[in-house]
C-alpha cells in the first residue's frame, strides 16, 4: 500500500526540487541585499521590475522602500532604451550610466549585474561615481590648463619620451626653430642638434639642472644657441623630460664683440705701456696683463691672484691713502679709484705706479662685480720730480746763503764800531786807575783787563766771521786741541751756570798738536757746546755736558760733545746738520751747517749720533797735520 505522504507523480517531486532551489537561491539573494552596505537592487527577471531595494539603494534615489518596489529597471535612466540595452544584451559590467532621481537630477553609477537564474532575479550592484567623476573633471580641467599653458608660454618648450623623441613642443618653440603651422612633427632631438653628442647631457636625473649652451639647427638651416634647462616629468606611468630652451645667440654675439672691444682695448693701453687689471669684488680674484707684471718683476703664472696679494705689496705709507680712495668710489662719492702709490717689487724694491680704475658691472642690488683700471709706471717721473724739488732747494739756500752773508758782513760792519768803542773807553778807564797808584781795587783793574781780552776776542771773531762769509783764507797755527776745549769750556760756563748744568772734561794726554784756524776750530766747538746745553734745558734731575778728547786709530783727532737732553730721533739726526733744518722755534738752521763746513775746510768730519741712555752726541774728527 502506498503511503499517502509521498506523492504518486514523479514530475511533482522533480517541479518540488526545482521550486525549493530557486527558493533558496533566491533567499540568498535576499539576504546578499540585506547585509550589503553598497546600494543593491533585486530586479524580477521577467518583468524587469524591483522586487527589493536596500537602503543605502534607496538613500539614493531618496525615497521609500514602496515606491521604489515595483518600479521599471528602465525607468530608473535617463534614457530608458540604455536599461534596455543592458537587460536584452544580458550585459554583466556597466561602466557609466545615468540614474533619473528627483527634480531633474542625475546620479552617475556604475554597474554590476549578477544574474540567478534559478531563482529568476537580477542582482544590480550600484557605485556612485559622483565623486570620481568630480576628480575626473578636476583632472581634465587642470590638463587642459596644462595644455593652454604649455602652447602659449612665452618660453619655448618641448617633452621628450626616453628615446629622447620630441613628444610636444609649443608654439615660441615651434617658432624658435622655424617650423611652419607653429607645431613641431614628431622627430629625434639629435637630429636638430649641431653636435649630436650634445645628447649625451640630456640623461635623466631627478633633480632639475641647466645645461651649457648648445648649438640647434633651424629649419632654414641656420644655427641658434639654446640653454636649455632640463627637468623630469611623470605622465601616465612614463617619465619623460621637459625642455625649457633659452635662446643665447644674440647675448653670445654681445659678449663676444665685448670681449673684442676690451681686447682691442687692452692691446692699445699695452700698446701706450699701460698695464690693465681688473678685480671681481664677489668673488676677490684680481686679474692682470703682461704689461703688469712686467712693472713689478713678476711672470705669468702670477697673472692670476686674489686681490688682498697685490693690496698687501701697497707700501704702508700709500694704503690707507690708496683704500680711501676705492671706498669712495664703492660709495658712489667718486667717479673712479685714481693715484699715485707705491707698490713692492719682486725683489722686494718699491716702484711708483699711477692707478686709475672705476666700475663698470654691478648686481641687481647695486653691488659692484666688476672694476677695470689702468696702471702706469711713473717712478722715473717720480725719481725727475725728486731730483729737481732738491735742485730748487738747494738754490733757494743757496740764495738764502748769499743773503745771509751780506747780512753777516753789514752786522759785521756794524759790531765793529761797538767794539772798537768798547775797546778805547776800557783803555782809557785803565790808564785813570793806573794814574790812581795803589789805591784802586785790584778786582776793577782784573774786570777791565778782561774787558778788553773779550772785546778783543769778539773782534777777532766778526772779523773771521767776515772772512768765513768772504771765503778768506784760513790762518793756520799749531793748536793744541785741549787747551782749546778748555778755553771753550770757559766761555760756555756763563750758560751752563744759568741752566744749572755742569760741564765735565774728559781729555787724553799726550795728543799731538793739529794745525788749523784757532779761531774757527774754537768758534765751533763753542757752538756745538752751546747747543748741548740748550738740549738739556727741558731735563728733570742732573744736566752734565761732556767735552772729551782722544786720538783714533786713523790718527785723527776726535772730540766729542755729549749732552744729557731728549734726543734726536733716526730721521732727525740725518737732517739736522743740513743748512737751514732747525728744531728750535726761534732758530735758524744755520749754526751745525756752519760747523760742518768749518770741519770739513780743515779736512775733518763731522756726524751726530745717540746718546746712551739718552741725549745726543757730536763727533768731530781731524787729521793731524
């Protein structure tokens, strides 16, 4: 018997299985919409209606579930036939349509279709590509900002691929090299370089560089030469590098006629025996020309040095003065850097050399980058200059020589008359006290006897003064030259005791007699001590002269005059006996040159030195005769 639980018709059983399939394909469905958080729609496969609607479906077309279910899937387009089309030809994959939604608006998506057959539904996976499609946009917008940028730069531009094949290039490109309708084909950069090895610059790097100039052929078959200025660009997974071309021909062209003109320049300053130089402040190189270093000795590897070599060889006395001089220059307070300074030769001997240099580049802030200038040798000019200042110096003083003798012989003339006076009334006045007998003093008797022996000296020297000034003869004797340093130290002790000095004699014994002028030998040592003494007036503490004698190994008599007093310096001790040289206010320069010449008329020398531990000493040496 059968049981009445199982059905009798197998067809049934088979239509059974095939119902609780779908069922339960289409359950899976059901939930695959319900757990998916992208928005989802289930579509009858018949009707093509929607059977389900997730929310995040419906948050798209921003309404209920009810109104949503049951609606056409072409319904859903812009353009209901692109539903269609999608459902008859049972496309799986919709890359971009357009949802109908409310007031008119329209939601890109993209679309994946997964059809359950068994079940009888569609499964319509939903993307919205608002957000893609905006970045897109974006995208396509700053392209072609890109692109209008590129065509209309001013600067001329061209992409490369790694073949180094122009890919793009503007239009101030395009016109750069000549070609027709402002567009380059597509060629090798190699072929429109002059040197083709020039291509071995443009490799990749990263970091952006500018190559040095080039020669490029034109179109017309002319020659231009770029800078060009390389970076990498990465396009669309390639890398390919951007060109910006920097035409130089005419800048080349003016620097090259500049350097035409400075040589034609400097040839004709060489030319004239000027030397040129030239300094970069920036960088503090100095460059000379031959002419230069011929001034100074030095050959031409030293063409080449920073300026602080040359500007240490200036001599110190010209420096400051010399720095002054650029500094107002750099200050813009003169218009060029000229002078006549003083600069160390090689063998380390100075030459006098004239500067005269100005700026001619400076930098976008106003600082100098370039000077040029001219040297010229004048120390021949300098060393003519010297010779003739001494030669009307020396004929000034010897005019002032001429001068002073008739000077001295109208005083002369003058004295005399005095004197004479002077040695009558003294003779007179001895003759009343003789006729007195012994009732006269002896101290007025001594008085006027010395009276008359200095009257009688005064004469005898006006007289040789007269003689000196005359060019007289000299009166030569026997002179012992002690009893003459001690006459002297007599007649200078009215001086010293008036200054507080005190005057010491140190006199070697035995010394032989030397013939020569008593009266001009005494005269100038009496000068020369009296100069000694005036030395020491401004001294603090003891004031001692010193007078001494000796005989030297050239068997010359010397005497020495030593004084306690400041001092003369190196410098002044060389000037001091020239005619007319005088450290004292009131004096005039004339007492040591009159010594010196006194001196040298009986053969002698005369020369000045220092003193230890200070003051001064005057050394007269004579032959002995």
């Amino acid at each position: 018997m059968a049981d009445p639980s199982q059905p009798d018709d197998p067809g049934f059983l088979t239509n059974f299985q095939v119902d609780r399939k779908s069922l339960l394909t289409r359950d899976i469905g059901e939930r695959l919409l319900a757990l998916s958080p992208s928005p989802v729609l289930l579509l009858d496969m018949k009707s093509a209606s929607i059977i389900e609607a997730n929310p995040a479906a419906q948050a798209i077309f921003g309404s209920a579930q009810l109104p949503l279910v049951g609606t056409h899937f072409m319904h859903c387009f812009r353009h209901p036939e692109d539903g269609k089309h999608i459902l008859d030809e049972r496309l799986e994959h919709v890359a971009l349509q357009y949802f109908v939604l409310g007031a008119g608006r329209h939601l890109p998506v993209e679309l994946d279709l997964r059809r359950l057959d068994d079940a009888g539904v569609i499964l319509v996976f939903i993307r919205d590509l608002t957000s893609r499609l905006a970045l897109d946009n974006q995208r396509l917008i700053a392209q072609r900002n890109y692109r209008l940028l590129f065509d209309n730069a001013p600067q001329p531009m061209m992409l490369l691929d790694k073949g180094f094949v122009i890919v793009g290039a503007n239009r101030a490109a395009a016109i750069l090299y000549g070609f027709a309708d402002n567009e380059i084909p597509l060629l090798s950069l190699k072929a429109m370089l002059v040197n083709p090895r020039d291509l071995d610059q443009y490799r990749v790097q990263l970091d952006p560089r500018t190559l040095a100039p080039q020669w490029h052929w034109r179109t017309d078959g002319s020659q231009r030469l770029i800078e060009p200025s390389v970076s990498t660009l990465r396009r669309e997974r390639q890398t390919f590098l951007l060109v910006v071309l920097r035409d130089v021909t005419d800048s080349e062209h003016q620097i090259a006629e500049l350097r035409r003109a400075e040589e034609r320049w400097r040839f004709a300053l060489d030319g004239h025996g000027d030397g040129v130089w030239e300094w970069l402040p920036q960088s503090g190189e100095a460059i000379v020309s031959q002419r230069f270093l011929d001034m100074l000795g030095f050959g031409v590897e030293d063409a080449r040095h920073p300026f602080d070599y040359w500007d240490a060889r200036v001599h110190p006395e010209d420096y400051l003065r010399m720095h002054l001089a650029i500094m107002q220059h750099f200050l813009a307070e003169s218009p060029v850097i000229a002078g006549e300074y003083r600069m160390m030769t090689v063998d380390g001997q100075y030459r006098w050399l004239a500067i005269r240099a100005r700026a001619i580049e400076t930098d976008a802030s106003g600082r100098i980058d370039r000077i040029i200038g001219t040297v010229r040798d004048v120390h021949e000019q300098r060393r003519q200059e010297q010779r003739e200042r001494l030669q009307q110096e020396q004929l000034m003083h010897t005019a002032r020589l001429a001068t002073m003798g008739e000077l001295v012989t109208m005083i002369a003339h003058e004295v005399t008359q005095p004197l004479t006076a002077i040695s009558n009334y003294s003779a007179v006045a001895r003759r009343h006290l003789q006729r007195q007998g012994d009732s006269v003093p002896a101290d007025a008797t001594h008085a006027l006897n010395r009276i008359s022996e200095l009257v009688s000296h005064a004469g005898e020297v006006v007289h040789r003064i007269r003689s000196f000034v005359r060019k007289g003869e000299l009166r030569l004797e026997p002179i012992s030259i002690n009893v003459l340093i001690v006459d002297v130290a007599r007649l200078a002790e009215i001086q010293a005791r008036a200054l507080s000095a005190e005057i010491d004699l140190d006199l070697a014994i035995g010394l032989p007699e030397l013939t020569g002028d008593r009266m001009q030998l005494g005269q100038m040592l009496l000068n020369l001590a009296r100069n000694g003494l005036e030395a020491m007036g401004a001294v603090d503490g003891p004031r001692r002269l010193k007078l001494r004698s000796a005989l030297n190994s050239e068997n010359e008599i010397t005497v020495e005059v030593e004084d306690c007093g400041c001092g003369l310096s190196a410098a002044l001790a060389m000037d001091v006996i020239t005619p007319f040289f005088t450290t004292k206010p009131e004096g005039l320069g004339m007492g040591l040159a009159i010594c010196k010449t006194v001196v040298e008329n009986h053969q002698g020398r005369l020369w000045v030195s220092a003193a230890k531990p200070a003051g001064t000493v005057f050394h007269v040496a004579l032959p002995v005769r």
